[in-house]
C-alpha cells in the first residue's frame, strides 16, 4: 500500500535514538512494534529513543537479556522484549508474550522473528542493518491502517 513503507538512514547513535523518540511519541496504548536486525544493528538504541519518546524517566536502557522483558513506566507502559535467547514457541509462550501483546501500554520486541506466529496481524515492523561504520539503515513496514498513519508522520 502505498506511504506504508519507509527507509531512513541514520550516521550515529544519538541519530537512531532521535528517530525512536520520533516514534516513542506518536504511540498509544496497545500499539506493537517488532524489531529485526542482526546483533549490533541498533535495536537496543532504537529502543531507547522510544522510551524516551515515551517519556520514561529512567536514563539508561539495557538490553533484556537476561531478564526477557524489562518494564517501564512513561507516559504509557513500556514492555522491552528481548527474544535472543528464546528458541521456540513455548519458551516464548511461557513469559507471557500474548499478555503484554494484549495489555495496555506499548511493546517493543527485539528479535521478533522468533515469535512470528505469535505476533498480531497488526504491528509495525522496523527491519534494521548496519551499513558500515556508524551508518544504519531502518526500515519501516506498517501492517494496519494505525501503523499507515504513524509511518506517515513518521516520515514528514
Ligand atoms: N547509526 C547508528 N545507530 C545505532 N547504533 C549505532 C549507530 N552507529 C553505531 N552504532 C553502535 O552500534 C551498536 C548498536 O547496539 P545495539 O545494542 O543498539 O544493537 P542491537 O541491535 O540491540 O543488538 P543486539 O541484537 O545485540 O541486542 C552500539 O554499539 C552503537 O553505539
Ligand atoms: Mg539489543
């Protein structure tokens, strides 16, 4: 569909965490973004723009992966999860994947290819590689109409 994809490219850090603040902003409850990309593309930073667009206190954000999901308290609540480790589907049903994608606040997954089965119909995906150096490219692909009009805004 037309206006539902983007690509935008970053040179630094701060650049991509500037662009998930971008986004942070325009989320509401319940919205669902999926993250891809290879270890060190940038999902972590993405991440933390978000939270800051979300208006979450805490400073630093890590990467869950110890703990699977990490929670904060911003405007809306924001579920980081992080399915590195996970290696199937009942791993991933047991931290309660569905209950977060259901529940209010917003989720961000990192490694969401490894739940695809699980992950509504509805999401925006962001698919991120590392051109070299500190070049990342991302690209957005939303899935719904809620995720068309955020790609739009996203872009002007
Ligand atoms: N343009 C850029 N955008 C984001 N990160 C960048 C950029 N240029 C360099 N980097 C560096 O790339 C690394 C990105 O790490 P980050 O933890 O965000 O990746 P990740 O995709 O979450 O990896 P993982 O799969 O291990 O969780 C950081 O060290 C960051 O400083
Ligand atoms: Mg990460």
């Amino acid at each position: 569909m037309m206006g539902s994809e983007i690509t935008i490219t970053t040179s630094s850090p701060d650049e991509t965490k500037k662009l998930g603040e971008k986004l942070g902003r325009l989320l509401r409850d319940g919205d669902i973004i999926c993250l891809y990309g290879e270890l060190g593309a940038g999902k972590t930073s993405f991440t933390q723009g978000i939270a800051k667009g979300l208006n979450v206190e805490k400073a630093f954000i890590t990467s869950p992966t110890f703990v699977l999901v990490n929670e904060y308290k911003g405007r809306l609540p924001l579920y980081h999860i992080d399915l590195y480790r996970l290696n199937n589907i009942a791993e991933i049903e047991d931290i309660g994947l569905s209950e977060y994608l259901k529940g209010k606040g917003v989720t961000v997954i990192e490694w969401a290819e490894k739940a695809e089965d699980l992950l509504p119909e509805e999401r925006l995906s962001v698919y991120l590689e590392n051109l070299g150096g500190d070049k990342r490219r991302l690209s957005f692909k939303a899935m719904g109409k809620r995720y068309e009009e955020i790609v739009a805004k996203i872009q002007m």
